[in-house]
C-alpha cells in the first residue's frame, strides 16, 4: 500500500500525555498492550480528551483483556504501586480486570481480535449538530461560552467569577475572547495557570481574533494604534507562573492591578489562589470539572467558603456544552465510564437533612474486601466520588491505586436502605501498611544509602528525622480519609479513624500516622484525633503548594488511644522520641527555613509546655545526631540546634578555627551568600562540595568531642 503524502505518526511517551492537553487530533492509537509500559490511566485519560468530532480512538489491549472474565496479569504500569518487598508480578489486575469488563459491556466499542477483520467504524461525530437557539456572541459556539465570555467582561470588584466546565466545552476559547475584547479597549490582562502549555488555546485564540498582534514568548501585545484610543502604550496579555504572581504584583501600584484570569485554578496551591483573591479587585478562575491538571468539584468545595466569607457577591458559572464534539458523544461516555470521571457521593435520602444525627446511628463501618468492590460499580462509583469530593488533585491513577496497591485497607461507612436493600455510602478511608524493614535496610535508610519503593512515612522519619527505628517499626500510614460534604462536622471521621485504629490492632499494628499538605485546621483535626507533629518538609509541595507534615500516633499498647493533653510528649519511646525531636527543631526552622510559615500553623505544630520534656542536650545526644548527619543522613537544617551545642561545648583547642568559623556560618544556611563565599575562598565550590565539607567537619567534631 503507497504511504505517499500520508501524515506521519507521531509517538508518544505515556508520561509525556499531558503535554496534549488543549490540543486536538482525529486519530488516538494508545498502546496498552506493551508489558513494559501498559495502561496507564492518567494518560489515556488526556489523550482520549484530544479528539475531536469525527475522530477515532485506537487502544490496543493484551489478548487476555478479550476473555469472558478476563484476568490480566500486572502491566508495566503497575510498577509504581510495587512498594518494598514486592514485586509487580505479585500485585493483583483488579483495575484492569475491571477495564476489560467495561470495555466488553459497551455497545460504542467495536472490538479487532488480532487476526480478525477490521470492523466498519461509524465515524458520524455528529457533525457539531445545529445548535437550537441562535447564539448572540458571533464568536461563541455555545450560549454556555457567550455567557461566560459577558461575565468575564464585566468582572467588577470584589465579585470574582468561577468558571467550571468539563473538558471540550470552550472554556479556553471563552477566556481568549474575553481576553481579546479586554485588548482591543486597551486594557492589559495577566493571565496564569499551572504551565504555559494549560493555556496554549487561549493564546492560539488571540492570534485567530487579533492578527494585528503579535506573541512574544508568553505575552501577547497590541501596540499603539492597535488598542483602543485611550491607550497610548498598547496593551498586552501576560502568562506569568503561579508563583510569580506575586512580585510582579508588587511591582505594581495597586490601582494599576489588571484584571487576573486564573486558569486551571484547581492545579494551583489554595494559599495561592487566597492571595490573588485578596489582592486582585477583578478576577476571575477557571477550572475543568474532570480535569487532569485538578479536579474542580474537589476545588469548589474547598474554596468555596472563602470565597463566600471573602467575596458573598462571586458568581459561579457552569459549560455544560461541548464544542469540540457533539452531545452524547460516544468516546466521552466511555472515557467516563472507565476511569469514572464524574464519580459523585450518593444523593441522602430526606431523613438524613432532617435528623442526622439519628439516622447515622443507622449506619455501620465496614471493612471493603476489594475483589467484591471492584466488581461493584454502584459502590465504587459512590466511593471514589467521595474521594474526588475531599481532594482537589484526585486522578484516574488514583483508582488503580485503591484496588491494587498491596497492604492497603479500605474501610467505609455504610448505611443499608432495608426497603430497597441498598447501601449508600458516607465516609471511606484508606490506610497502607509501612515499614518493617530488617535492621541492615533500615540502618541504610537511616544513613541516606537506600531508599526503596514506596514506605513514605517510614523511610522518611528515618532518613529525615534520624531514628532508624522508624524504618524497622510497622506502621499503618492514613493515605485518604473523606466524609460526605453534607455529614461534615459530625464526628465521622473520626468514627473512621478509630474503626481503622482497631483493625490495625487486630493486624498488629500498634502506630498511625498520616503525612498531609499542613494548614491549621487540618493540624488541628489530626491533633484532635491524638495525633501529634514528627516532621516537616522544608519546601512547599509542588501540588498542594503546602509543607508536608507527617503526625503520628500510637495505639493499643504502646499508646493510650486518646489524645495527649498538649504539651505533653507521647509515651511510645519512638514517637515520643521523634515528637521530642520535632519540638527541639522547630524554633530553629522556624526562624530559617520555614520563616514564611502561617502564624496559626506555627502555632498548632508547637506543642506548648513540652519545654519541660525537652532536656538540655547532652553530649551523647549531640554525637549520636551528628554521627546520623557525618553518614550522610539528613541535612544541616534538620541537625542545628544539636551542632550549636557541639560547637559552643567545644574549645578552641579541639577544632581549629576556620573549620569553626566555616560551620558557624553554614548555620546561617548552606546557600548563604556568606557561606557561599567563606567557602570558595577555601577551594570548595558547589553546592555538592559544601554538604559534603559540612558533613566531615560535623564528624570531626564529633571525633575532638569523643
């Protein structure tokens, strides 16, 4: 067959899927029936997004997907659930096996065994079926996107609008429009999004709209004369990363603020999205309700309050029709159904909203056995909905996650309709087992040496908070606990909590712990459910814009099971070890490393009257943390407040003064610039070759102090 002046396949890299996101192509060919690659849900999930009407989507699957009740076996993707000891092999394919089931039961599919004859594909995308109603907005597709295009124009003060839509209804298009009409009446509009590739559709908009304007990498520009006849500078748009946002601002005068398109907004860290809020008189966010950059219902709930308590007069507006396809499109459908994109908590029945407290006395909490859950749609979807409801960035992955990854417990609260025999279901929470590494591992964890898969509470209590203990003990770590939004503030999660700490104790398992993107009132919560601080990560987290904090807590035998009046250390001898620790470190963070910290965050994590328990260090202390620091364990933040006690026990007899002059201003912090420069001037450049002089300097101390 003659491929001449055919188009070429492009191909593409599983993790490179979502560099398509707002991109469009008539034919899909996902490869899943590679071992060493396989499906990988995140990916099929954006790519199946880009086509557009008329387009066809090719995925290829292994041969046993075809079977009556297909069993597949762990694919390639599957690696990443594979934590230590296990190997991929030893995983179970429920989410696949589910896959294949979904796959066979849709009349859309037509399925091509190798082999066989190609089937006849309908290829009626629908034409984008005449719309019923006449639309004002000639450059508007949908009454949905004329609608939010006269709302993004007349965004006044203090009445910010949110835009939500699922993906394919024009919401980009919508932004470049009103984007547009702000330019040509000479007004400059910032704009600003998780990448510059979230918002390549809104500049290609512009260019469609404004070919008298001109792109200059991540701003496009009108110049004088092109604007309205107010302007004598031109107007432009700008893409500036979320984490700009706020320089370029105060580079501002506030009265020369532009008006702000928040894009993508539900990928972008709350703190965030708070500040833009606060300082941005006209704004606007948009979000895609199934999205793969943050799912939008997840961020509306979240947001949702401070926007009323902020701003009572915000809008919310919703696009409901696709442009990209016609309604009722088939590919949708399935794309829905198998990664369960609108997945919502029940609807409660009537008597819940009038007495809910009676009613929840109804329900119980059980135990999910998974092979049953993944054959039950009905209660996955419920589920999976709640999850989608309490997070902001849950992904397709996520479901794999909770079907297949070993060591996970599922436990929910369900309450039984006896007329109907249905359950509905409230509340779920997930926990995974960790650690019980044997002492060698754990001891080349401890020293920074290893690191294998998974165990993210343990190995990093160990790796960074230097008790090798962490590692080698067991533990169940909470990865998702959610209530359904109209039962929040009632008790129900920790109901969840203390079932979950009984089934841990039944498993032999005496200690939880949980590691969550760290705002106050989520602290506090877990503080109310006897939990208390261990760690806290030195950078924001990329996803929540957050410091991670990990909280602990024993139970059974090693612990009480309720919570410690605070100030008091716990009486597990590890977690109160790594509690003590924390206390111990914390002032010195917090005046480094973590001086930007919320007040009210600051203050939960502080554990008032602990300064009791917290003994002046003796030397052995100091030369056991510094031994963890010299082994390559930690870094010079997380050893501080022990190494300014080395240092002022020690004389100038036992270090010499430049190794003590270099260390005393490394405490100021690695990356000083007086460090920095103390540091060259001794022949030790690069960020490498400073940990690595302030490792063997903190051993030679140790070795002056023995």
């Amino acid at each position: 067959m003659s491929t001449a002046g055919a188009t070429p396949v492009r191909t593409l890299a599983m993790a490179k899927a979502a560099t398509q996101l707002g991109g469009e192509q008539s034919l899909v060919i996902f490869d899943a029936a590679q071992p060493a690659t396989g499906f990988d849900p995140d990916a099929f999930g954006a790519v199946a997004g880009t086509l557009k009407a008329g387009g066809l989507l090719v995925l290829m699957t292994p041969a046993a997907w075809a079977a009556a009740d297909p069993a597949p076996v762990p694919d390639g993707d599957h690696a990443r659930l594979a934590h230590w000891p296990f190997e991929r092999q030893q995983l179970t394919a429920r989410y696949l096996a589910r896959l294949a089931r979904r796959l066979s039961s849709h009349a859309s599919v037509l399925h091509w065994p190798q082999g066989g004859h190609l089937p006849a594909p309908s290829l009626d995308g629908g034409n984008q079926a005449a719309r019923a109603d006449a639309i004002a907005d000639s450059d508007c597709l949908t009454q949905d996107q004329a609608a939010s295009v006269a709302a993004l124009e007349a965004l006044a003060p203090a009445r910010p609008v949110v835009i939500s839509a699922d993906r394919g209804r024009g919401k980009s298009g919508a932004l470049g429009i009103a984007a547009a009409r702000c330019l040509a009446a000479g007004e400059d509009v910032w704009l600003t999004a998780p990448r510059p590739a979230a918002v390549s559709a809104i500049f290609e908009r512009l260019a469609v709209l404004m070919p008298q304007g001109q792109r200059e990498g991540n701003v496009f520009r009108l110049s004088a004369g092109q604007a309205g006849d107010d302007t004598a500078s031109g107007s432009e748009l700008r893409f500036l990363a979320p984490d700009a946002i706020e320089a370029a601002r105060l580079a501002c005068h506030d009265e020369a603020l532009p008006r702000l398109f928040v894009d993508e907004a539900a990928a972008i860290p709350t703190p965030l999205l708070k500040g833009y809020l606060a300082h941005f008189p006209r704004i606007a966010f948009a979000t895609t309700v199934h999205g793969y950059e943050g799912t939008g219902r997840g961020f509306q709930l979240r947001f949702r309050h401070h926007l009323e308590r902020q701003c009572p007069g915000w809008q919310a507006l919703e696009m409901t029709t696709p442009v990209r396809w016609a309604p009722g499109d088939p590919l949708e459908a399935l794309t829905d159904d198998l990664l369960l994109l609108s997945a919502q908590p029940p609807e409660l029945p009537e008597p819940c909203a009038k007495n809910a407290q009676q009613w929840l006395e109804g329900c119980d909490i059980v135990v999910l056995e998974r092979d049953a859950l993944a054959r039950d749609e009905a209660a996955l979807r419920q589920l999976f909905g709640l999850l989608v409801q309490a997070h902001y960035r849950t992904t397709p992955a996520d479901l794999r996650q909770l079907l297949d990854t070993p060591g996970l417990t599922l436990m929910a609260i369900r309450q039984r309709d006896v007329t109907t025999g249905r359950d509905a279901w409230l509340g779920v929470v997930a926990a995974v087992e960790e650690g019980g590494f044997p002492t060698p591992l754990a001891h080349d964890i401890w020293c920074g040496k290893r690191r294998p898969r998974g165990h993210l509470l343990a190995q990093s209590l160990a790796a960074h908070a230097g008790h090798q203990g962490a590692a080698e003990a067991r533990w169940w770590r909470v990865l998702r606990i959610a209530v359904h939004p109209a039962l929040w503030r009632r008790g129900q999660g920790a109901r969840l909590l203390q079932a979950l700490e009984q089934q841990a104790l039944a498993a032999g398992v005496t200690r939880l712990g949980t590691s969550f993107g760290a705002e106050a009132d989520l602290v506090a919560f877990w503080l109310a459910q006897g939990f208390v601080p261990l760690r806290m990560g030195l950078k924001r987290d990329a996803a929540s814009g957050e410091h991670a904090v990990m909280m602990g807590k024993a139970i059974g035998e090693s612990g009480s099971g309720k919570s410690a009046p605070r100030g008091q250390l716990a009486q597990d001898a590890l977690l109160g070890a790594l509690q003590q620790d924390f206390q111990r470190l914390l002032p010195s963070l917090l005046k480094h490393e973590l001086h930007g910290l919320p007040p009210a965050l600051a203050d939960r994590l502080w554990q008032r009257g602990s300064e009791n328990d917290l003994a002046t260090l003796t030397p052995a202390a100091c030369a056991q943390r510094l031994d963890w620091y010299r082994r390559g364990g930690g870094g010079l933040a997380l050893v501080r407040p022990w190494l300014e006690t080395a240092l002022e026990a020690c004389g100038p007899a036992r270090l010499d003064e430049a190794s003590r002059h270099g260390l005393v201003l490394a405490l100021g912090g690695q990356d000083a610039p007086a460090f920095i420069s103390w540091a060259e001037g001794q022949g030790i450049v690069g960020r490498k070759a400073r940990d690595r002089w302030c490792r063997a300097a903190a051993g030679r101390l140790i070795e002056q102090s023995e």
